[in-house]
C-alpha cells in the first residue's frame, strides 16, 4: 500500500541486506495434502551479521511471521514480507534471538535464489547487471517506492549455505525417520568427478526415453543384454568395456529400472533368481549377491536426491511423466549396491553409494542403444523363444555420449548390443575386462 511505502520512506537507514530465496531439502505438508518442499525466505542484514524475519502480523495465522512458506513465493509476497521485515523486525540468530531491533530500511538490497545462489562466485564485476534472479527485477519497483533504489544481485557465501541452511535449518524440518532415505545420498554433480549439466542432460534424457517405451514388454525381466564399446580414456588410451544390462521390475509391479552387471556370471545368477524365485540359490548367498551391481531405479521426487532434483529443475532435464499421477515424473536414481554378509552375528548391510563417471557412461551408452533396440522393433521377446534373434549377429547401433565431453563437444560411438545365450556354457565368459 502507499501508505506503507511512505511510511518505509520515513524510517532510518540502516544497513545493507542480503535476501536469498532457498529450496529447502525438506518435504512439508502442502494445502492439497500432497509433500512439498517449502521455501525459505533468508533476510542477512550483511554489517552486522543478524538473520532477520518480521513478526507476526495481527491475525496472520499463514506466514505467522516466519521466513519459511509452501510455495515458491512471487515476487509480490517476497516484497510484502521484506516490507514488513523493515516495519516489524525481528532477529532471528539464536545470540541475539528476540532482541528488539529498530524499524529501519536498508541502504541497499542484494537478491538470489536457488538456481542462482553460485553464479559468477568470486566475479564481483558481473554481479551488477545480472537479472537471472527473478526477484531483482520483481521486487526493483516496489522497493523503489519504500526510497530502497539500490537493488541488484549477489551469489550466496558458501559456507552460508553449508553451515546454516545445510547443517542446521534443513535438520530441524526432517521427520524423524527420514534420515537415510535415497534422497540424502550426495548429488551426482557433487560427487562424480568428471560430471557436467551437458552429460546429466544426456544421462537423464537417455534415462526417460527409457521410462517411455516400456521395455519390459520387450525384454524378459533380467534377461541379459550383452553391450560392447571401445571406450576413449585418452588420445593414447583405448579399451573395450562390455557390460550385461537388463530391465528389472515393471510398471504394474510399481517399481521398474535398469540393471548393469560386470560379468555374464552376476547378471545369469539375477536372471535366475527373478525367474526360478529365491530357490536359486538355497543357501541364500545369492539373494543377496544378485543385488550386487548398479542400477537405475525409477522412483518418485520424494525419493530421489535433493540435489539431483535441484540440478534438473535448474538445468531443464528430461524426465518422463507417469502416467496415472499428472504433474510428477519418474526420476531416475543411480546407485552402486554392495551387499555385505554380516560376520559374526553382525546385521548383513547394504551399501548404496553414486557411480563413477565411466560407470555412468555405460547407463547413458546402455540406456541409449537398448532403447533405440526396442523402437526399432529389433529387441523383442519373442526372440527369446528360440535366441536366433538377428540371426545370432550382435546389432552395431551409434549412440552418442556426453561423458568426459568439455564444455557440449559430444562423440560418437559405435556399440555392440547381443542377446548371450542362456545354457551355461561359460564361453562367452571372460573375453572382455569390464573397467
């Protein structure tokens, strides 16, 4: 309201703020009673270190003065909150929690939000005409008639994110039982060397054409699909990978995904154990062996790494809708498992951990040929029946792979896809190394 804004007008000057929008990694309860991750409005007055919020306004059950909110706000609610932040402050650092701070305006206001909080870190001299925040240019008019004229953008402090945000307000709002969910496993970005928004747009769109296509209604479940390529390490540095892929779960089961095995041997004892039941293996070492290996799940947001939820939404990756729930998507996890026997009456443990870059080549590589299989109509169940599929002749299909690519270079590789027979001879066993 005017009124507001003159009387913004009037009050003292005080200060410098820094105002970050963040995605918190953490699910509340929305108004349609679905999870959603809530927003936190941060308020650092920059000179003298307090974290601000307002209090609450009369009747103001909704935002009852805090800086956390449901939604995303707009750039509207951003303001009305960061007007009433100067009318009605309060601090909100557990030193000086409650204290009474003065109405003031600050002499300038610096914005970011989540997808924004790293640009140009350390660049100061491209601060100034950034406008990929939206709230610089949303907030710049309404801040202007409050007498606030100096506004723009700056990246967050790292360490403010870490040991604030990370290590103390994202905590707090976790249920108790939520500690070691799939979605606290570190992003791939963060901990797959070698990882670039060029190769994640590779691997996820690979990842969704895969969701797409149903390919258990092409592929008996765990049946292996044997997949070859020479692998550039260096100008100097060539070596052939094979690895034994295979589609696991379904859509109707509620869960669905893609297996890598190293040798035919893991990926024959899975097979085995998916289509003769646990009897396999009587002594129970292969159950627990057959989960061994890596995958790619599909599985709700909820489920999936904050971080990697993050790097999508900011980087516009591919994902594929489900079909009975409009709006979410099926997001691909993926994981290295080792199973470990317990020894000496000790619990049997299972270990999930991000793949290497190489590692996530093979999905993409995989992922990709597989589907282009199945589209083609080539890789169909049928042919299990009597393996004379293409004639016993691997297919060659050119994928193209984003791994190790700098900046959006991208090369091309031929891979060799095959059906290995099923008996037990073990003579396509050990030709290749896989890495």
């Amino acid at each position: 309201s005017n009124a507001m804004a003159e009387a913004i007008k009037k009050l003292p000057v005080k200060g410098v703020w820094q105002v970050y929008v963040h995605k918190l990694r953490a699910y509340v309860m929305g108004n349609d009673g679905s999870p959603v991750r809530p927003h936190l409005m941060l308020v650092i007055s920059t000179k003298d270190g307090q974290f601000l919020a307002c209090e609450p306004a009369s009747g103001d059950d909704e935002a009852g003065g805090g800086n956390v909110v449901k939604d995303r706000p707009t750039p509207e609610a951003l303001l009305a909150f960061l007007k009433r932040v100067m009318t009605h402050p309060r601090v909100m650092n557990t030193t000086a929690a409650g204290e009474k701070r003065k109405a003031a305006r600050p002499e300038s206001i610096r914005f970011a939000d989540t997808h924004t909080a790293s640009l140009h870190l350390g660049e100061k001299e491209k601060w100034a005409g950034e406008t990929a925040c939206p709230y610089v240019e949303g907030c710049r008019a309404g801040l202007a008639e409050c007498g606030v004229d100096d506004v723009g953008f700056a990246p967050v402090p790292p360490d403010l994110i870490e040991s604030i945000i990370r290590a103390q307000i994202e905590p707090s709002m976790a249920p108790d039982n939520q500690e070691w969910g799939t979605q606290h496993l570190p992003g791939l970005s963060q901990s797959v060397d070698g990882f670039t928004d060029a190769f994640g747009g590779s691997l996820f769109a690979a990842a969704a054409e895969f969701a797409r296509v149903s390919p258990w209604t092409a592929l008996a479940k765990r049946r292996p699909v044997q997949i070859s390529y020479r692998l550039v390490l260096r100008e100097d540095v060539a070596m052939r990978l094979t690895a034994y892929v295979s589609v696991v779960g379904s859509k109707e089961e509620g869960s669905f995904g893609f297996a890598v095995h190293k040798t035919l041997d893991e990926a024959k004892r899975a097979y085995e154990v998916e289509v003769r039941g646990d009897a396999a293996g009587d002594d129970g070492e292969t159950s627990g062996e057959s989960v061994n290996g890596q995958s790619c799940m599909f599985a709700s947001v909820y489920e999936t790494p904050f971080e990697d939820v993050d790097d999508a939404e900011r980087a516009g990756w591919d994902l594929a809708p489900m079909e009975d729930e409009p709006g979410e998507f099926y997001w691909p996890i993926f994981c290295k498992m080792a199973f470990e026997k317990g020894e000496g009456g000790t619990e049997d443990a299972l270990s999930l951990t991000r793949p290497a870059i190489v590692e996530l080549q093979c999905f993409e590589i995989s992922l990709k040929a597989v589907v282009a299989l199945i589209k083609s109509g080539e890789l169909r169940s049928v042919d299990d029946e009597n393996q004379s599929a293409n004639d016993g002749k691997p297919w060659t299909v050119q994928c193209e792979t984003f791994a190790g690519s700098a900046g959006s270079e991208t090369a091309t590789i031929d891979v060799e896809v095959s059906l290995p027979s099923l008996d037990d001879s073990a003579a396509n066993e050990g030709q290749d190394a896989y890495l």
